[in-house]
C-alpha cells in the first residue's frame, strides 16, 4: 500500500475521532448554573473528557462523580478537582463499577429544590453503570453480559435486557432525582441514536418491556438464574415509562454521534481529491456479513475511473463460536473484507473503534490493501482460519498492520471507510 493511503485512512479515522471530542461538542449543550448545587454525574467511556471539560466550563463550582473504563481515565497533564473520577471494569461489570452506581444514584436522591442533575454519557455507559436490581447479583448480571455479548445480539437487546434487571438504567437515575431537573448530555455510540439504549439509558423513559427482555434471552438462548426469571416474570423489574410523572422533569441532548463524525471523515476525503460516500451510520449485523456486503459495493465501483471514499458506521457483531475466539468487530469485519475482495488492485480500508479498543485486543482497529491475503500466506497465516476461530485481530497482529491509538476518551463506535482508486 502506497504511504500516502496509508497515511490518508489513519486521518480519516482520527478527523472521526475528533469530532467527537467532548472539550468541543459538549460546552454548547451544558445548561447554567443553578441557583443551587451542581451534581454532575457519568458513565463510559468518554466520561472522564467529558467531566473535565464541564468542569473547566464551571470553573470548578460543581461536584459530582463520573466512572470510566479502566485506562480511560485522564492524561498525565489533566486533573480533575471537584468530581470525583471512578475506573471500573468493561465489558463485563465489577464490583467497582457497581460501588460507583451506588453513590451516583445516592447524588441523585440527595438533591433538592433549586439544584440540577447533569448526567454526561457515553458508549460503555451500559457496563459501567451498573446497579443490580433487588434480589439479582452481580455474578448473575455479569454471566448474562458474557452470553449476550458472545451470542451475536444487537445492542438494543442487550441493552433492553440490562434495563430489566438494573436499579439505576431505563430512566431510575432521574427517578430517584425527581423533583429536581435532571439534564442528561450524551456522545451517541448507537445505531439510531435512541436515548434509551445510549447507557441503556438511566434518565429516560423505557418503552420496552420485563416481557421483551425474556423473549430476548429466550431467542438466543440464554441461560437465567431463578431469581432473574421471577423479577421478568413477576413485573418487580419492570422500568419507567416515558409518560411517567418522576421522568417529567428530564432533558436529553445528543451532542455527538456517528453521522457528525462520518461528515467530518468524508470532508478529509473531499480534500484529498476522493468523492466521499457515506454508506451510513447505523449499520448493524454481523461484522462478515456487512463486510461481504461492503466488498461487492466495492468490487462494482472499481475501474469506473473515479476516485471514492465509501465511508459507514454503526455497531457490527460477532457470534463468537470458537472457545478461543477473541472477537474484535472492526478486525473480523477488515479480514472478511480483504477475502472478498481477493486482492482487487486499487482498493485499502481501514476500520477502527473509535474509543480505541476493538473487541478485547490491544488495537483500535486495522488496515489493509490488495496484497493483505497474500502478505499473510506469505508468511504462513491462514486468513480462513483466522476468520473461524474470531482472532483476526491476531492476524493483522502478525503482519503488523494494527492500528494502535490507546484510549481515545469518547466513542462513537464503530469507524469504516474503503479508498478505491480510479483508473
């Protein structure tokens, strides 16, 4: 691959990245001070960004405490001073994450008349804002995640079983705030942007049901304890709905998503002298599925003598079958691609989470180029088995073609563009 394509689907990528920084896009959305406290709360993995820039905004005259994924947290130079920051465990909740929920839900309940409830969300939310309902545990909860996520479930599924057996998420947050406002500011990581599945969302109305979420686990099979099934069966988990009084008070605003940032990555594009076209940004399905998909799009535009950009976004998945599997969206996604494409000349990619971390490998993502398949072969790798096992990410590991950018602190999942040269 030549340097300069190279170089271009890295800015692409990084342009995506920072439009969606939250010292940029959340100071427009921040309401004024109250007349009374400040309690600024949050989850995912933007949270801490995201508090530093509410906390610069005003000047320190808040408190409050936010939680973030493990290595999420600030940089060496920054520092908060009047929230509190909380790293906890992601994907797959811990104790600590569930200490965190515990004193943001008690924040909210503290509150009185003349004081407001900032709560500042991102992607990750969902896990790390984690508050077992009574009578289910968190080993309970965290078996559950682990099938969900291995099981090929959209994350509106998953996200609408998380509401059913939490005391924090599907609107309870601003619940327990009630009567005092609560305004919720959130960086979108999901396909359509529903405020309820941003965080699984703990300041906003639940339209969904404690029977949805059975018949969720029951399609993909996924085993519950007693206890689970009583809270579904018996209506105790049941959330707030969006008519409810308690959630009146409640205002939500996106400030950042997938579509802003796929429009920051095609106006690099334009630059460059490519005609950008963005696929969408909310594509869902299964990473080599959408990958086969992406490459036939491909393969048609080759030799038609223009130079494009095919850009998209979303949350792809992988149903993880082999007991070793790694999984790793973006990369599974890039090495399905590279096999059917078959070495067409003229076309690279690259596709990257955009928080920094695909899947549970050390890249954000990957790259690759007309002589991917034949690099590997050359060195004795198997992309086929690869694919099968889920360890693309290993693959593109060994051809050193993984893109590396450490936590990003914001996410708006899920990053792809496609350069294919004219002829």
């Amino acid at each position: 691959m030549a340097d300069e394509q190279r170089a271009l689907l890295r800015a692409l990528f990084d342009d995506a990245v920072a439009a969606a920084d939250p010292a940029i896009c959340l100071p427009p959305f921040l309401p004024p001070h109250p007349a009374g406290r400040l309690v600024i709360v949050g989850a995912g993995k933007a949270a801490a960004s995201m508090a530093l820039a509410a906390e610069e905004h005003y000047d320190g005259e808040c408190e409050g405490l936010v939680v973030t994924r493990y290595g999420h947290g600030l940089k060496e130079d920054e520092n908060l001073t009047s929230i509190a920051l909380i790293e906890a465990g992601h994907p797959v909740p811990d104790d600590t994450g569930v200490e965190a929920a515990w004193r943001i839900k008690a924040l909210a309940a503290g509150l009185h008349q003349g004081d407001l409830l900032l709560c500042l969300l991102s992607g990750g939310a969902s896990s790390l804002l984690v508050l077992p309902a009574p009578g289910i545990t968190l080993g309970e909860k965290q078996a559950i995640t682990r099938a969900l996520l291995n099981s090929g479930a959209k994350i509106s599924e998953i996200n609408c079983v998380r509401r059913h057996l939490s005391g924090i998420k599907g609107g309870r947050l601003a619940e327990a705030a009630y009567p005092t406002p609560t305004v919720t500011c959130a960086i979108s990581d999901v396909p359509g942007d529903k405020p309820g599945d941003i965080g699984s969302g703990p300041t906003v109305g639940d339209p969904t049901t404690a029977l949805d979420a059975r018949l969720i686990l029951e399609r993909y099979a996924i085993p519950v304890s007693p206890a689970v099934s009583v809270l579904l069966k018996s209506g105790e988990g049941e959330s707030p709905k969006p008519t409810d009084l308690k959630l009146s008070r409640s205002e939500f605003h996106i400030i950042a998503n997938a579509d802003s940032s796929l429009k920051a990555a095609a106006k690099t594009a334009e630059a460059a002298g490519y005609r950008a076209v963005i696929l969408g940004g909310a594509i869902e399905g299964e990473a080599r599925v959408v990958a086969q998909a992406h490459a036939r799009i491909a393969a048609e535009a080759i030799g038609k003598g223009r130079r494009l950009a095919l850009i998209s976004g979303g949350e792809t998945t992988v149903e993880v079958r082999s007991p070793a599997g790694q999984g790793g969206r973006n990369t599974e996604y890039l090495l399905a691609l590279a096999w059917h494409l078959g070495g067409h000349q003229g076309v690279s990619a690259i596709a990257c989470d955009t928080d920094g971390i695909d899947g549970t490998g050390p890249f954000a993502g990957a790259i690759i180029d007309s002589d991917t398949l034949k690099r590997g072969k050359d060195r004795g790798l198997d992309a086929s088995w690869f694919l099968s096992a889920h360890n693309a990410g290993r693959f593109f590991e060994l051809l050193e073609d993984g893109v590396t950018t450490g936590p990003t602190r914001t996410n708006v999942n899920d990053f792809r563009a496609i350069l294919i040269e004219g002829t």
